[in-house]
C-alpha cells in the first residue's frame, strides 16, 4: 500500500485529506510544522508529498527542494495563493503539480492517483539496450534516462527528461503547450498548461548555452516549441 505524506499546518483540512486518500486505499501520514515534515520526508520513504507552501518552521517551497535534491517520486504544492509567482517557483524547485486551495478532495485524489501511476509506469517501463537518440550533440540515453551536452551529463527530473525525449524524438515538428501537456502529462490533464513553459525553461537552463539564443528547443511565438534537428 503506497504511503503519502502530508505537510498541511491547517488540522481540518488535512484530516479531510487523509480520509479521502485512506478511502482510495493509500496509507497517510501527517505532519503540520515544516521542520517536522522535512525531517520525516527525507528519513522515510514515501510513494508522493502533498506540501502546503506556508508552513511554520520549514516553508514548502524549502522542503519541496530539499526532497528533491536527494529524491525523484512525485511532489504536489498545495496553497491558498493564486499567484502564478508560487506556481512558476514550485515546479522550479522540482514540483510535481500544485493545487489551489479551495479544491475538491476527489480532485486531489485524481492527481495523486495519476502521478504516482506515471512515477511507476517510467521506472517499471523496460527499454531495450543502447537505445539512444543523438542531435547536434545532445545525447539522450533512454536506457539509462541520462542526458549528456557535448558530452558534459545534465541532470534532469522525470518530467523534463521525458519532455526532452518526447520533443528529441519529434525533431523540427512543432508542438503547441496543449498538445506537449497532453502527450507527456496524460491523465494528468486536470493540471495546467502554464508547467510545459516552466519546465521547458528548466530544460533549457541545463541544456542550452544561452537562453536568448537557443541550439536546441526554439520558441515558435504564438503556435509552441520545437525541438530543432
């Protein structure tokens, strides 16, 4: 049974949490100070974070950062802002999703669900031998779900590896936000189209030389990206 973690300082709120996701079968634990839950975060495993972003002792933007450093399964923000400076610096820091408060708990169930599904499916996926894709010098290794830059390895989250691949397998076809949300978030589609901008610019912070002029993924104003061949 897949354990979650909640951070969540507002008890009532994250009771009804809990019950939803105890209800779909998962097994919840709760924490509401920062400190506590980073703590419990990096010391345990756990299958996903649930992390409200105003937290006392630890922020969640902190611990979101912190687990991200040392682990890869699936974070989702939560906050009562609606400010899309909170979004754009969550996935930034390597969340997942983010939802705003108020939200439906079957919602938050359905997300849940689906990242962690998603998680699972690319690190139980088998992929044959050798299977790599080259362009221009960027060199990504399905197999092993490594990416080198002229040789130097770039590190890249789940998210933005699968990105890259999905756009490196389609050189100079462009994509609009919708349909590269749609092909790499898949049943993940009740997020927002605003991740795709954010974790393109992320993919083009490690791979590209310089952002004003990139080699790689080129914004094609008004339509979306493409990744040039």
């Amino acid at each position: 049974m897949d354990r979650i973690l909640i951070v969540e300082d507002e008890t009532e709120i994250a009771q009804l949490e809990k019950d939803y996701l105890e209800l779909s079968g998962f097994t919840v634990v709760l924490e509401s100070d920062g400190q506590a839950g980073l703590k419990r975060a990096l010391e345990e495993d756990f299958a996903l974070y649930i992390l409200d972003i105003m937290l006392p002792g630890v922020d969640g933007l902190t611990i979101c950062e912190k687990i991200r450093a040392v682990k890869t399964r699936p974070i989702l923000l939560v906050s009562a802002k609606k400010d899309d400076i909170d979004k754009i610096r969550g996935l930034g820091l390597g969340a997942d999703d983010y939802i705003t408060k108020p939200f439906s708990p079957s919602e938050l169930v359905a997300r849940v669900k689906a990242h962690i599904s998603s998680y699972e499916r690319v690190a139980t996926n088998p992929v044959s031998a050798n299977d790599v894709v080259e362009i221009r010098g960027l060199k990504i290794d399905k197999t092993a779900r490594r990416v080198w830059v002229k040789g130097e390895e770039k590190t890249l989250t789940v998210k933005e590896f699968d990105l890259l691949l999905f756009m490196a397998e389609h050189p100079n076809r462009v994509f609009s936000k919708e349909e590269l949300f749609s092909s790499i978030w898949s049943a993940e589609a009740v997020g927002d189209i605003a991740t795709v901008t954010v974790h393109v610019k992320k993919i083009r912070q490690k791979i590209e030389v310089s952002n004003s002029d990139p080699q790689y993924i080129e914004t094609i104003w008004g339509v979306g990206y493409r990744l040039k061949g």
